[in-house]
C-alpha cells in the first residue's frame, strides 16, 4: 500500500531513560496526579500500575470523589497518553489508598 501509514503506538514505547519512576498515594482528598513535578517534555505515554485500593479519576477539570469519575479498579496497569495522564485527577473509592506507579516512555527510538 503506498499510502499506507506507520505510527508508533502505546505498544512500542520506549523507557524515557532520563526520568526516575514515580510513586504517587491516593488518599480521600482529591489530588492532580501529576501535581509536584511536570512530565517530561519528551514524554508521549505515561505506564501506570495500582495497588492497594480502588480509583476514581476524571480528565475534564472536574473533581473526582469517592463515588464520582471513571473507576481504576486495584490491581490495574495500562498506558495513559500523555495529555490524559498531565490532566488525571484521582480520589480513594474506599477506606484504602491507591498507589500509582508511574514510568514515563516515549516513542522515539
């Protein structure tokens, strides 16, 4: 196919070597998850895993709560792009923290 097109997706990322991984705790109050330093410019994708407790999240500027916004359940991992990621914001759904283990990729080889 001559117009055919090759993109780079969430599974080709590339371990963005200059940043360190980041644990972030999600308690009962609402937090940006991304609130203490900026991603990387050369980030595309965040790698997220949780443990310890169930999620709410949202990405439109809206306060999550514990029975508001998208649910992360324990036990999920995934690839978030990075404006998703830059925007997250994240409560507890239950009595248990969430721990979100952020790696930073890109995808450029």
């Amino acid at each position: 196919m001559s117009s055919a097109r090759i993109v780079n997706g969430p599974m080709q990322l590339v371990p963005n070597g200059t940043v360190a991984m980041r644990v972030v705790t999600v308690s009962n109050s609402s937090i940006n998850v991304i609130n203490t330093t900026a991603l990387d410019s050369n980030t595309t994708h965040v790698w997220y895993s949780l443990t310890g407790g169930n999620l709410r999240v949202t990405t439109d500027g809206s306060t999550p709560t514990a029975s508001y916004g998208h649910q992360i359940p324990d036990g999920t991992n995934g690839v978030w792009p990075f404006r998703f990621a830059n925007a997250l914001k994240a409560i507890r759904e239950g009595a248990t923290d969430g721990v979100l283990t952020l790696s930073q990729h890109n995808t450029t080889v």
